[in-house]
C-alpha cells in the first residue's frame, strides 16, 4: 500500500508581492513518476522553492511524508529532504564520488578505509548497472552519469522527492531513455517520487505514470498518463496554435544557395541553404560543444571546421549569429536598456559611434515601437517577462540580418506557449532570407519548422531525413512530433 | 471597495502607530539629556532616573502592542479568509472584555460541533422533507411497474424500479457510513435514470474492482451522486457527442481517494480557483461571500471535514474542452456508524 510523499492542499502563496501560486493542489504518491507541465511558466519556481525549503504560506498547506511543513501559520526552518536534479550539478566538486556519497553529511569519520568504502560504492553502483570505481570526480563524469549518481545519492540518503527538471536539454535521447529506466527501478523499489519538470508532452507521456498541467500559478489537470490522449493535447495547446497558421508546414526555399558549410575529419560535410532550416541532432551529445567551438576558435579539438559564405565562420562574425541555450541568462544586459539591448552588436559589443546620435535611436524606436510595444521604452530588463526578452533576442537577430543562425537547444526550460512564439519568430527569420541551424539534444517542437533532420552520432552523420520521413526518427528513441 | 475600506484603516493603524514609534524615542532624548544635566550639575537624580524608567517601560509596551497587532491582524485575516475557528484564540491584543466576549460568542457559533449539529438539522429537514410518505411513493412506482409490465412496456418497468431503488437509497436512515458498493450502486442508478434521458451519449465507467478490499471501506451516505450529477448537467449535458464519466479509486495507509473524472466541458481557470477556495473555507464563512447558487458539492465537503477533518473532502481539477476532475479524500473507516455521533 503506498503513501503521499508530498501533498499540497489549497496552497497560495505570494513572493516579492506577486501572487506566484494560487489554489494549488497536488498530491504525490510513493513511486509515481509525475511529469509537470507548465503552460505559462507562471509559479513554478515558486513551487520548487516552496517544496524544497518551506515558506509561510497565505492559505493552505503543504505535507511532506504526512507531516505538515508550510502552512498559513507556521513553516519548518529547514529544508526537506528533496532533491533537484537539473543541468547544473550538485556534487561537491573537490570531492571523489564516494566521498560525495559518505562524507557530504557531516558524519565523516576519523579514520577512511578507501577501498572498503570504494567496494560499498561499487556494490550500490552495481545495482543500478553503472560501472564506477568511487574514485572518480564529477568534473570527469558525463552529465547522464552525474545525473545518476545524484539520483542514486539522493535515494541513499532517505530522498523521498527528487525533482528532475528537463533532463532533455542537457541529455541525449537515448540517454534520457537510460535515465528514465533509473528512475522507474528507484520509484518501483525503493518508493521515491519524481517530479519530472518537461515542456514536451510527448517526453512525460512516454516515460512517466501520472501528468499534470500548471497554468497561471494553479495545477488544472493531474491525470494518469494512459487517460491521456493526443486529442487532448493538442486542445491544450490549441488556442496558441490556432494564432499561428503558417507554422504548420516548413519553409523549402525552392533554390538551393549555400549559406554555411559544416565539415570534420571524420567525412562529416552539411550545406545549409538561405532560409533553410536544419535540425542538427546530437544523439549523444558530443557533436554540440565541438560545433560550438568551431564558431568561435581556430581548430577544434575534433577538427571541425564551419565556413560561411565561403570563409572560415571565427574570421568573419559579421556573417553569423549565436544563440546559446538559457539565452535569457547569458545572452542580455539587464542594467541597459532595451533599445541598447536591442541594437548590440553580435550580442556583446557597440556599434561604434552609434551612441552618440540620437537621430539613429529615434528612428529605431519609431520602427520598433509597434513591435515591441511599450517594452522598448523600458530602461532596464528587470522584472521584464520571459515573452518580451525572448522577443528582444530574436527581434536583435532581425536587425542584424546575419546569412545563418545557430541556436543552440532553443526550446530548452520554455512554457507551452513560449515554445509557439519562439516557432513563430524563427519562421520569421527564416523568410527572411536567413539560414537556420538548430543544433538540439532533443527534438521537441525543432521539426515543425525544419526542412532536414540530421541525426549525429560520435562525430558521423546516421542518418539524414526529409519532412516527409521525420517519424522514422523514433527508431532512435527520438519523439517526433 | 470593501478591500480599498480594510486597506485604508489598516493604514492608519499603522500611522498611528509609526507615530506613537516616533514621538517616544523623541520624549525620550530630553529625559536623557535631562539625566546628564543633573548628574553634572549635581542635582537630585531619584526623580528624573523614575522618569527616564517610566518612558522606557512605555516605549517596550509599545513594542509590545505593535508585534501583538500584527499578529492579531494577522489572525483576524486568515479567519476572515475561513482558516477555521481556532484562530480567534491565537489573538493576543489586549480587547475590552465585551470585545472579549463578541470573539468568544463568535467562536462558540462557528465550533465544528456547532456546525455538525447545524449540518445534522439541516440533513434531518431535509429527510423528514424527503420522508412525507415514502411508502407511498414506493407503492406508486410499484403499481406502475406492474402495468408497464402487463402493458408490454420493458422500458417504463425498469425505469420505476430503478427511481424506486434511488429513492429507497436516498430517504432511508442518514446515521450509518455505507460501504463503497452502496455509494457506487446508488451512482449507478442515478445513471441509468439519467440514460434513459440521454440515451448513449452519456456512459459510466467505472474502474473499481468490488470483489477487492475497497468494498469495505466506509464514507458517509450521498457523497458520490451530487458529484456524479454535476458531472452530467454541468460537463456532459451541453456537449453535442456526450461523454463518459470515469470513477476511480485509490487506497493509501491512511486515506481512500475516489477520483470522478468526465470528458465534458469542462470550466475556465477562474471558475476553479473560485470553487477550489470556497472548498477549502468553512462553510460559514463560505455562506457570507458566497455569489451563486450550487452549493450541493460545497455541502458534501462540509459534511466530510465536519465528520473527518479538515485535511479531508474535495478538491477540482479541470480545463476548458478537457474535462473536470473531482478527487474526493476520506479516511479509511471500516465501522458502520458514523464517528462520535448518533443522528
């Protein structure tokens, strides 16, 4: 018979005087795997951080393992024995594996007997099927195998939660697969529960027992997983869709112009047309960084060379433009104000001169003001919301004009509706001219757009596809859509 | 504009009582200055050092008064919002006793045991209402069973002795805990009365296995029907294919969840935070702010947490042209009477 290893009841809760959760209720049993899905992004920080480390709540309360730790009058101090496990990693880096595993807590003896406790690691290890010594670093580890072991951590230390949040922008798909058979022998033996924080339906369908739907700060819809149609989804889904009508069919523009060459020692060569679109797919996420490289630098490690319009892509950045994963975090200067953000160039530099004509900003505001709306009057970024930022990105990548794109991950950690308005800017971009490489770890919506699917694999092609033949990419374990 | 009012007062209190904060530390200066001027002068100090101690007891009472306001207000507000009761003890501002005694009152009024006896009379009218003569509503519907049958009328035979079970269920005594089956041969009843309304476009699904252990467990008399009901006139009825109600269970060490899920229309997102919040209010509260009519499912909630607790009763889930899902939580009872009670 199982048990509620968490339940929120009628919770509220406000921070910074925004009204982050409203009404929530969300119980979760022992050894459910619950896939979350947010519409609107709208809370679900919040919900992290309330379920992690308690807060006093306006109304309702929140139990972890039947005992009341959040409510409207009193709340734990300390936090609650759950995990989160996300793209960042939570190991201690100076420490070896099994000293992550035995001396985090604090009761760390006098006296270690290495390979006594390298043996206790590697029995554990064994269980799960991984093949580590104890001995090595995390630094060493791949991101599946430090995912594991913070999973396999977690359990050991009495974790009745972990949280893993979209583990399909930092992993492979066959990793996320190896993963997901992880989590499913820990949630069946041992009684732990997943929150699996996802934006693709199809990935929660696929791999976890029960779904929920968040949307505007309140959970509407907690379903098991089997009860859960296609037909269904895409009614979630359907008033964003419905705005967008050309998305439905990717642009081929009907003459082929190379726009950016793609090339390693290992026979690898992928031309890219103007206003094409080219999903680039790492099956075991070696290929991304190495092609990041090459953007940047003379002579990646694995040979990789890019040219654009016919010269090597690090002389000549003029004629391309980056957009990293998390762009939001990494690619914007919140003290500056949007028009500055707006008109840097390459993302990271002035335009010489430009600052000191105030003719040039006028005309820029006048052109962008219907675009943008009011939000490029602002001085700063802060407190901006996700839609306009992303919007900032794109519509930057617009007035650049660069001949090619590349977007590292571009759906990563994006509600429902983002993903919509960041199809719809990138079917701008593509009309005008620009060619588009997406460069993913995981499919998600990329193929809506996508004229050729590329799937990679340890630095050669496997296989290349056209629009017509994207389904038989789930031979891989790829969910097409 | 009540808000606007409750925001406008609270800002004075608080001017007041910045004010108050002020103007004691300010009193306070001279009398330290005043202090000084003596011990340097060599004048009598007993007096002034009365004076200073007097000032300084006051201005820790004010320290005093002000954390106890906040609290208090802090309390009245979740009151206000229907965290129940006991939050009219936790008020520690100092009221005049017939304040004192308002709270009291008010507290004794809203008690659960007061409310139970209210929700008990109310549910006993209610049966008496039901109870006129239900012997002869059942010798009706006999006799109209018996000439659809002689008439060749299959349909109209089966649909008096399947009302005449759902009456025979609904009047008779309230006091007892049914089992599961009951509860679920009563929704099955209240369906097929409504089928032969609907005919197939409505369907009940129901995915509990009888011949298991959930039969045993207990709940209070006429949890599920109103549920059920406002599944088909709220979610069903207006949809052009129907659609099929699914009723599901769950057991864990403590509690039994019963999850009743239609494919209907399902409600926008403020309509189910509006009944998730009144769900989670005590029903007095409820009562005062309340806008609209349908308080059957409000009713069956309160009967749960007044016979259970709080932690326990109803909770929605649902989205427009998806459907809604109702996740009723009890404890699990395998004894037939209903807990500390005799109604």
């Amino acid at each position: 018979m199982s048990k509620e290893n968490l339940v929120l009841s009628h919770v509220c809760f406000s921070e910074n005087g925004n009204e982050e959760l409203n009404e929530v209720n969300l119980t979760v049993f022992e050894g459910d795997i619950l896939g979350l899905i947010t519409l609107d992004n709208q809370g679900l920080e919040s919900l992290i951080n309330l379920i992690m480390n308690n807060h006093l709540l306006e109304r309702g309360h929140v139990l972890y393992r039947g005992k009341e730790v959040s409510g409207c009058l009193t709340c734990k101090k300390t936090p609650n024995k759950i995990a989160l496990v996300e793209a960042q990693s939570r190991l201690v880096p100076a420490l070896n594996i099994a000293d992550n595993f035995f001396f985090v807590k604090g009761n760390c003896p006098l006296f270690v007997h290495r390979r006594k406790q390298n043996r206790q690691i590697q029995r554990v290890f064994s269980q799960y099927g991984i093949s580590l010594l104890g001995t090595e670093y995390p630094s060493s580890l791949s991101d599946l195998e430090r995912c594991k072991v913070e999973i396999i951590k977690a359990g050991m230390i009495g974790v009745k939660v972990i949280i893993l949040r979209d583990p399909s922008s930092f992993l492979g798909p066959k990793e996320v697969a190896s993963l997901n058979a992880l989590l499913k022998q820990i949630a069946e033996n041992e009684g732990v529960s997943f929150i699996y924080l996802c934006n693709h339906h199809r990935e929660i369908l696929s791999y976890c027992s029960l779904l929920a739907i968040m949307y505007s700060g309140t959970i509407v819809l907690q379903k098991n997983c089997s009860a859960v149609t296609e037909e269904m989804m895409s009614i979630v889904s359907r008033d964003s869709v419905r705005l967008l009508p050309d998305l439905h069919k990717p642009i081929i523009p009907p003459v082929f112009e190379e726009a950016v060459q793609i090339k390693n020692t290992h026979g690898v060569e992928i031309s890219v047309g103007k206003g094409e679109c080219v999903v680039l797919l790492d099956l075991d996420n070696k290929v991304i960084p190495e092609i990041t490289d090459a953007l940047f630098e003379k002579g990646a490690p694995k040979g990789y060379s890019i040219t654009v319009g016919g010269k090597p892509a690090f002389k000549n950045t003029a004629l391309w433009s980056y957009i990293p994963a998390n762009p939001i975090s990494s690619s914007l200067f919140y003290d500056m104000s949007y028009v500055d953000n707006l008109i840097l160039k390459k993302g990271n530099s002035k335009i010489a001169n430009f600052w000191l004509r105030k003719k040039y900003r006028k005309t820029i505001i006048a052109e962008y003001c219907s675009i943008c709306g009011d939000a490029i009057e602002s001085r700063d970024l802060y407190g901006m919301s996700y839609q306009k930022l992303y919007q900032l990105l794109y519509q930057r990548i617009l007035l650049e004009k660069p001949q090619v794109l590349f977007v590292v991950q571009p759906f990563n950690r994006m509600d429902m509706y983002q993903r919509i308005r960041v199809l719809e800017y990138i079917s701008q971009i593509q009309k005008e001219g620009i060619a588009v490489v997406l460069l993913a770890v995981s499919l998600s919506d990329s193929l809506r757009l996508a004229s050729r699917l590329i799937l990679m694999q340890n630095h050669t092609i496997v296989k290349e596809l056209p629009p017509d033949e994207f389904e038989t990419a789930a031979e891989y374990g790829l969910i097409t859509r | 504009m009540n808000s606007d009012n409750s925001t406008a007062e609270k800002k004075t209190h608080f001017l007041l009582i910045h004010v108050l904060f002020i103007l004691l530390p300010l009193s306070l200066l001279p009398a330290v200055a005043a202090v000084c001027f003596a011990a340097i002068q060599g004048l009598p100090l007993p007096v002034l050092l009365l004076f200073l101690i007097i000032q300084l007891a006051v201005l820790s009472l004010a320290v005093l008064a002000f954390f106890s306001y906040r609290k208090s207000e802090r309390f009245l507000h979740l009151y206000r919002e229907g965290n129940g009761e006991k939050l009219l003890q936790m008020i520690c501002l100092p009221y005049s006793p017939a304040v004192k005694q308002i709270l009291s009152d008010l507290q004794k009024n809203s008690s659960e045991d007061v409310l139970w006896e209210e929700n008990k009379r109310q549910s006993q009218y209610l049966a008496l209402q039901n109870q006129i003569n239900p012997h002869f509503l059942y010798n009706t519907l006999e006799a109209i069973r018996s000439e659809a049958l002689i008439g060749g009328l299959q349909t109209v035979a089966d649909m008096s002795e399947t009302l005449a079970n759902y009456f025979r269920y609904t009047i008779s005594n309230m006091s007892e805990l049914v089992t599961l089956a009951d509860e679920i041969q009563n929704i099955r009843d209240y369906f097929m009365i409504q089928q032969f309304r609907f005919g197939d476009r409505i369907k009940l699904n129901i995915k509990i296995p009888l011949d298991g252990e959930l039969r045993f467990y207990r709940m209070p008399k006429l949890i599920l029907q109103p549920i059920v009901e406002n599944a088909v006139i709220h979610g069903l009825e207006s949809e052009l294919n129907g659609g099929t109600i699914t009723v599901t269970a769950k057991i864990t060490d403590e509690n039994f969840y019963i999850y009743i899920e239609d494919d209907g229309a399902g409600m926008p997102h403020e309509k189910l935070v509006e009944i998730n919040k009144n769900l989670s209010m005590h029903l007095h509260i409820f009562e005062k702010t309340k806008k609209h009519g349908g308080i059957a499912i409000y009713n069956v909630n309160e009967r749960l947490q007044l016979l259970f607790g709080a932690k326990y009763g109803l909770t929605y889930y649902s989205m427009p042209q998806i459907g809604t899902t109702v996740e009723i939580i009890l404890p699990k009872v395998s004894e037939t009477k209903l807990p500390g009670t005799a109604l």
